[in-house]
C-alpha cells in the first residue's frame, strides 16, 4: 500500500464525498477540490465505521449494494505492525505533549492517524482534533 502522493480520508470526508455526496455539508465540494486527482485511501476504523452507521440506520439492501460497491473501490489500510506501531507511538507521545488526541474518546481518529503515519500518507479532515498531533501531515 505505497502510493506516493495518496491521501488518507477520515469517516467524515469519506461519506460526505464518496458514500453520501449529496449531503447538505458546504465543506464537501471543497474536500473535493482538495482530493481532486489524488489517490484516496481509508482506514479500516473508517470502513468499520462507515459499515456500522449504515447497519445502525437500517439501510435497506439497495443502499447497502452502493456503499459496499464504494468500499470494494476503496483501497484501506488494515492494522499491520507498522500501523500498530505509530499507533503506541502516536498514543504516548501525544500524552506527553499534552495534546488532546491522547483522551479516550479519541481513540478511533488515533487509528485513522496512525493509518496515515504508518504509511506517510497525508490525512484530510474535518475535524481539527488532528491539528498540531505529533508527526502527522494534515492537509487544511
């Protein structure tokens, strides 16, 4: 999984551009712009994620056909040791720096951005917990 120059989307982004388009959300058509020509890639948190929300929401089968046509298009990043890795390393360092990605309640965005680290992907998101966490390259 070594494309140079691909982005890493988090759940946010990925249904906003990719599941749902066209959803009321006016940050959509610029993270379109921003993506545009670039090779998107997932995280297995986001594909979880994605395929959770749509259980939870009773999709019935012919919505649930395009999103898993989606995610068969989608190239995801799985937890491997490298993954694993910048996981730990992300987790403690962001505790010792005092930045808020550390907190429990982030723990499904540490793993997108691990999924990035790991592989020197940019990350693209809407949420701007991921601003200024260590050793991460987040597209604005």
């Amino acid at each position: 999984m070594s494309r140079p120059g691909a982005t890493v989307v988090d759940t946010d982004v990925f249904s906003r551009v990719y599941v749902n388009p066209v959803a009321a959300d006016s940050r959509a058509q610029e993270w379109r712009d921003v993506l545009a020509g670039r090779p998107t890639v997932i995280s297995f948190q986001t594909r979880g994620e994605v395929l959770s929300g749509a259980r939870q929401a009773n999709w019935g089968a012919p919505r649930m056909a395009r999103l898993l046509e989606v995610l068969q298009r989608t190239p995801t990043i799985y937890a491997d040791v490298d993954v694993v890795g910048a996981y730990a390393k992300l987790s403690a360092d962001c505790r010792a720096g005092g930045h808020p990605l550390h907190d429990k309640i982030h723990t499904a965005d540490r793993w997108i951005a691990a999924c990035a680290i790991a592989k020197h992907f940019e990350l693209l998101s809407g949420d701007a917990i991921f601003q200024g966490a260590p050793n991460l390259n987040v597209l604005n």
